[in-house]
C-alpha cells in the first residue's frame, strides 16, 4: 500500500492517477496510523511553501515527517520541504537536507522554470534505475534545493540545482515525474519497485 | 537548459473536441480524450483545452473532461475559458488540470491574478492575452476578440507579469488563422520587457515559422490549433524540423 500525503497539494490528484496507471494499490490519507503503515509514502507538493509548510503544522504531520523510516518521495515542493529552510515565505522545512533553498534569479532567466528540462543523472540510484541520464523532465518552479551532497541528479537552468536527492529512505525529485511521461511513470514504478 | 515547448490547443464545446475533427483513425472524432492521447503519443510538450461552452451547465460538464483528461494523460495541461474566481480556478485543479488560462477575466478583474497566484503558486496561472495591431501598437481585446478595451498590449503584459502570473499566452487577433507568420518584432521586445516565459498564439503557417519565433525572437513556446488540427503538420515532423535547425527540443 503507497500512502499519498493529503495536505492539499496541487498535484495529489495527478500523483494518484500516475499510481493507478502503474496499478498499484494507493490511499490518500493525513492520517498518522495509515502513513505509518504504508509500505512508501509519497508526498506530493505544488503551491506556495509557507501555506503548505502552515497546513503540515495543522495536520500534525511535521513530527511525523522526520521520524519516518520507510521510503518517502518528495515531489517539487515536497522535496524543497527537506530543507532546513524554505525562503518562499520564509519558513521551516523538515530539517532532513541541511540546506536552504534558493530562488531563480529572473535578471539571467525566465522565473517560473516552466517546461522540459534534461535531468543528469550524477549517482547510480535505484530511482533512475533503466532512466539514461540526460533524458527529459517536466519541471515548474522558481524556488531550487541547491547542490549538496545528497544529490543524485542535477538539472541547469541558470545554475546547476538539485533535480534529485536521496539521503537515507527520504528520496525527492524537484521535476514532476506525474507530468513527464513514460520516464516519469518508470521513475515513480522504481521508487515502488526498487527504493 | 529548457526545451521550447510545442502545444497543440483544442477548442471543447459541452465536453466535445469542435475544431479539428478531421482527423483519419480517430474511433470518436470529437472525443477530448482520444485527441489529446494522440498529441500527447506525437510528442506535444503540453495541451490547452478551451472551453468555448456557453450552457449553464458547463462547469460541471468540464470539470468532469478535466477528470477524464487526467487519467489518462501524462502531460501537463491547462483549462481555459470563462473562469471567473479563485474558487472555479481551484475546482479545475483538483480535477488534474496543471494550469488554467485567465483572459476577459483579469481585464475586469486585475486582482484576480494576484489572488489565485498566491493561493495556488504562479506556475499554475497564465494569463491569456489578446491583441490586435492599432497603428504602431497592440490594443488589447477581449470576450474572444469581440471586445477592445482601452487597454496597451504590452503594458498590460507587463502589468500581469508583475501581478504573479507564472505565463503569458499571447495571441494576434488579427494574425489568427493567417498563416502568415508570428509578429517577431513584437515578441522579442515583450521578451525583453518582462521575466516569466511567453507562449506565442496566432499566425504560425509553416515549420520555418515556428523556427523563427524560437530562434529570432526567443519565444519558449508555440501554441497552434488548425495547423494540427487538420493533418496538414505532424507535431513529430516539426520537432525533427527544428532539431536539425539547432533548437533545443524533447522528442
């Protein structure tokens, strides 16, 4: 059973038939009980960072973030929440990645980064396991997670960023594998499959 | 860095697809679904759905498309049509859509873009933009190119972009339909003038075209509808175009 995190992203949906397609059994749940039992939890994010971070704290569910021991999957804004700190809206993250997030500085490109960007894969990983490194992501943000050393990937756009992390069971993909076609439905089938 | 983006558009009337149903091999000619399954296996980047419904009804026939469309789709796609507040805007994303498209609507109501960019994050918030030439500038229209209001082109671009909007779509009235080529002058001055991404509408009538608006004008996206529509330019046979032109395409 995959555990969707229910805290009102904008991609839940989109995460969950991605999941279905792969034919997995999935529930959308911010319920402590089920998100303990669940054998990986992904937790989804698109929106502003301070609302999503205010809605963790509501739920109760910042504590149980950072305690979890089975594989989670940060997506986009999910990822960025690993960060000590989050400068969108300037608020705390989980803490996970000792880091802080940065912004796309529009003087040298276009902000939102909107669009397919090629992602490098650096690191031998599980995620990208069939995944050529190189191939082809959706990615929509303006905040980044810079490099650091649990980065597994990276994309450039204006600097090099992390496009993906791994530190221990936290896995995080700054692009949306739910929007990135048949890579994407391989990636998140090896985040089931293989993490 | 990033791909320029190729995005088929599709006009939806009551949950039906009503332009470009010529198309060969098609089981159900009209169905939303099974048009946008085919761009998406084509190689689009991304779609667009302009609802054109005018029933009361509509809301509940489009978000139900929406849902549909989600299913099955692993592209992203953005929801435009007579979207009026920040609570239509969240019932559209729920159902999947990554985007949606504002146009008569922030015209009325400027706020409106700052509200919803706020609430759901830029990058799900384009701002649609109409224009027609008026001697050396661009009236901005609205109501489906109806209307003209006082309103300058590129101030107005300028204004949405500051207000939080995450893209402008950009789209020549006049230009609509012609064949006749993208407004290059035009595109890469508002390229320089504001710092979110612009996808430009209207005009495209051969590959060399969509070459120019990426090359000359540095545009990051092409929109296009009949072009596709009806056969006359495999979305596939465009991307190798402009591959072997030196662009930075995903195939």
């Amino acid at each position: 059973m995959i555990a969707i995190i229910d805290y009102g992203a904008g991609n839940t949906a989109s995460v969950a038939n991605a999941i279905e397609e792969i034919g997995e059994k999935f529930e959308i749940t911010n319920r402590e009980g089920k998100i303990c039992k669940a054998d990986k939890i992904i937790f989804p994010g698109v929106g502003e960072a301070s609302s999503a971070v205010r809605k963790l704290h509501m739920l109760n569910l910042i504590n149980l973030l950072r305690i979890l021991n089975r594989p989670l999957l940060g997506i986009c804004l999910g990822m960025q929440i690993f960060c000590n700190r989050l400068i969108e809206g300037n608020v705390s993250g989980l803490g996970i990645i000792d880091i802080d997030t940065e912004k796309f500085k529009s003087a040298n490109v276009k902000v939102p980064q909107m669009g397919w960007n090629r992602v490098q894969v650096e690191r031998e990983n599980p995620l990208f396991s069939g995944i050529e490194s190189g191939e082809y992501f959706y990615f929509a943000n303006s905040f980044y997670v810079p490099l650091n050393k649990y980065t597994i990937a990276t994309s450039e756009y204006d600097v090099n960023f992390s496009s993906a992390v791994n530190k221990n069971n936290f896995f995080g993909v700054q692009f949306h594998p739910e929007k990135s076609g048949k890579n994407g439905i391989l990636l998140l089938r090896n985040f089931i499959e293989r993490c | 860095m990033l791909a320029k983006r190729i995005i088929p558009c599709l006009d939806v009337k009551d949950g039906r697809v009503v332009k470009g149903i010529n198309f060969i091999n098609l089981k159900d000619a009209g169905s939303a679904i099974e048009l946008a399954e085919r761009y998406s296996d084509e190689g689009a980047d991304e779609l667009v759905f302009l609802d054109i419904t005018a029933t009361q009804e509509k809301r509940n026939i489009l978000i139900d498309l929406v849902k549909q469309v989600a299913k099955v789709i692993r592209i992203p796609f953005t929801v435009g049509g007579g979207i009026k507040s920040s609570d239509e805007i969240d019932e559209i994303l729920k159902a999947g859509a990554d985007k949606v498209s504002l146009n008569s609507s922030i015209v009325k109501t400027p706020g409106l873009i700052d509200e919803a960019s706020k609430r759901f994050g830029s990058q799900a918030i384009v701002a649609a933009i109409d224009v027609k030439k008026s001697g050396d500038n661009y009236k901005v229209y609205v109501e489906g190119g109806r209307k003209e209001t006082s309103l300058d082109g590129l101030s107005w671009c300028i204004e949405v972009c500051e207000r939080g909007a995450g893209e402008i779509l950009l789209t020549w009235m006049d230009k609509d339909g012609t064949r006749s080529g993208y407004d290059l002058e035009f595109l890469k001055k508002l390229g320089e003038e504001v710092t979110i991404p612009i996808i430009a509408s209207g005009g495209a009538g051969n590959m060399m075209h969509f070459y120019e608006a990426f090359h000359k004008a540095e545009t990051d996206a092409c929109l296009a509808a009949g072009l596709f529509h009806y056969g006359e330019m495999k979305i596939g046979d465009l991307k190798s175009f402009l591959i072997n032109k030196g662009i930075e395409i995903r195939l």
